[in-house]
C-alpha cells in the first residue's frame, strides 16, 4: 500500500482526496518508482477540472514527477535500483508516493540536476525545448514574442531564445512580473491587460512583426498573437490559460502567408529515443548555464489541493511543485 491523492469527480481543487491506494504489481518491463518531488501543471488543472477528459475516474492525476528506482523488472536493462529518474506521461498516477510504471517512459538525471527541479521543469523544459528547437528553430536576429513571459515555460522560452541570439518580447499580466520577465531574458515587456500589445510589438519591431509568437494563453490572445506575425511567421498555440480558441477561417493566414501549431510535446517525446534526446538537450542547456530553473514553492503531497488554487491565481510568481516525504 501506499498514499496518493485521488480524484473520484472533475471539479474544483477540493476533489483532490488523500488516500491510501494499492500499488501495482511490477511487469517485467517496469520499476518501482518512490516518488521524491512531483510536478504540477496546468494540465493537471485541465484534468481536474474536467476540460480534459482523459484520466478514468476514480483515478490519479499527475504526469511528471522524479524519484529513485527501488525495483526493476527482469527485462529492464537501463536502470537498476538506486537511480535517480524523472519522467513525463499521460498515463497519469503521478500524484502518489510510489508507483509502478514503464522504463520506456524513465529518463535519468544527470548529478548536477536536483529531484525538485527535475520534477517542478521537466515539462516545462520538454515543452521549451520543442517550441524553439523544432516546432521552430529560433535563429540569430529573430524577433520571438513569447506570452506569459513570467511563467514556467514562458521563463524558460524567454532565457533560450535570447541565448541563441533573438530579440525577444514578453508580454505580462501584471506590474509585479514585470521584472521577472526582464530577468528571463526579455528585451522589452509589454503588460498585455493594460497595453494594446499588437500596437507595442509592431512599435518595438518597427512594424515588422515578430517571426515567431509563443502563445499558451489562448482565447485572450491569440488573434493579437496572429496580428503580430511578421510575413511568414509562425504561431504557436501550446497553452489556454484563459480559456479554448474559438473557430476561425483558416484564409486569416492566408494575407502574410503564416502558418500556425497547436503542438503536442507528448508526440515530440513519443518514443523513448526522443524523450531521452529531448531531455537531454534540455538538461546540457541547464548545465551550460543557458537556462536558470528558478526555485519553485514547495507543498507536500498531500496538500494538492492548495496547489491547484495556487496554481490557478495568475497572480502567483513561482512554480509549483509538490514534495514526498521518505516514507
């Protein structure tokens, strides 16, 4: 047995029980994870809310977390009791303090990556380093807008694209993020709820436009984010903070010849080689100090709930994580 916390309806953070569960038995192809940090996102939000409607109730949310191996399967040959680990997985169950899961699903943390950062950014880093690697390759000189710029993954969108030579623009919800997307890497900051942000990017950018927008608001944004595209340029749609993107004809690209994404970073790490590239190329940015992971509020596990209101307070200036005590 073990304690986990467990949602058996989709509604507000008060439906995050606290609850002893039953681990799995270990197939040959698995380990026994002790969870030691666990990870928390919007997506946990979506899941608990009931806007994604992915997660068989009554189940356990969570997608990421790291911990330390205890066991492994008779066919597991990449890891062996005592390996630091940290992994991401719609297959949820992270919000437990332990579990049975895959190796496929397994990355290992180098030493100078700590469990907490590991599990409060990994995510966070797989997603940032799909948008500026692949979903585009952000380049020297580009102009990059990044919403939310004083968010986990925006934080992180911001270091990197000034770190390979962009010239980037944040945009912010209040006065008191301002300076934290300036120390993220922003050139110029624009407070989004009191600045008509389309006017100031094509102000900043001398009315080019920006070649790529990074956009996890959604409904609030989005079709500003568009407006700011320079010719060819390319929005990325990865987020909807404030809510689903309403229909729209596609001919609105049509005029700058833009194009638009709304990418999946569980279909950019759907093999295990790529999750463990992609890992690794976050984690050698982090250790070649391209990118600082700031240091996140921690709450036990058991206090999920109080998380996800945090969480959902825009207001909130730190990440989110959740620690599991040895047990």
């Amino acid at each position: 047995m073990t304690s986990a916390i467990v949602m058996h309806a989709t509604g507000g953070p008060d439906v995050l029980q606290w609850e002893p569960v039953e681990v799995a038995g270990m197939q040959a192809h698995e380990v026994l994870l002790r969870h030691t940090a666990v990870g928390v996102n919007y997506h946990d939000a979506y899941v608990r809310s009931g806007l994604y409607q992915t997660l068989a109730l009554p189940g356990i949310p969570g997608i990421e977390a790291a911990g330390v191996v205890e066991a492994v399967g008779k066919d597991v040959q990449d890891f062996k009791a005592g390996d630091r680990v940290a992994y991401v997985t719609r297959q949820y169950g992270a919000y437990a303090e332990r579990r049975v899961i895959a190796a496929d699903l397994l990355v290992p943390l180098p030493d100078a990556v700590t469990d907490i950062a590991a599990a409060s950014s990994l995510l966070k880093g797989l997603t940032a380093q799909m948008l500026v690697q692949r979903v585009y390759a952000v380049s020297e000189g580009d102009w990059v807008l990044v919403h939310a710029a004083a968010g986990g993954v925006g934080t992180l969108l911001c270091q990197w694209a000034r770190h390979l030579g962009a010239k980037v623009i944040g945009t912010v919800g209040s006065a008191e993020k301002v300076p934290l997307a300036f120390a993220a890497g922003c050139h110029s900051v624009v407070r989004y709820r009191e600045e008509d942000f389309v006017a100031r990017v094509r102000e900043i950018t001398g009315g080019e436009g920006v070649q790529v927008a990074y956009d996890a608001v959604g409904k609030d944004t989005f079709f500003g984010s568009m407006e700011c595209l320079a010719p060819f340029g390319h929005l990325a749609n990865y987020g909807q903070a404030s809510g689903a993107v309403p229909a729209f004809e596609v001919s609105m690209l049509f005029p700058k010849s833009n194009s638009l994404s709304r990418p999946s970073v569980f279909q950019h790490v759907r093999t295990p080689q790529l999750l463990r590239d992609a890992a690794r190329r976050y984690f050698a940015a982090c250790q070649e100090g391209a990118l600082d992971i700031p240091e996140g509020q921690s709450l036990a596990l058991r206090d999920a709930a109080k998380a996800h209101a945090l969480l959902e307070d825009r207001s909130r200036l730190r990440p989110l994580m959740l620690r599991v005590d040895a047990s």
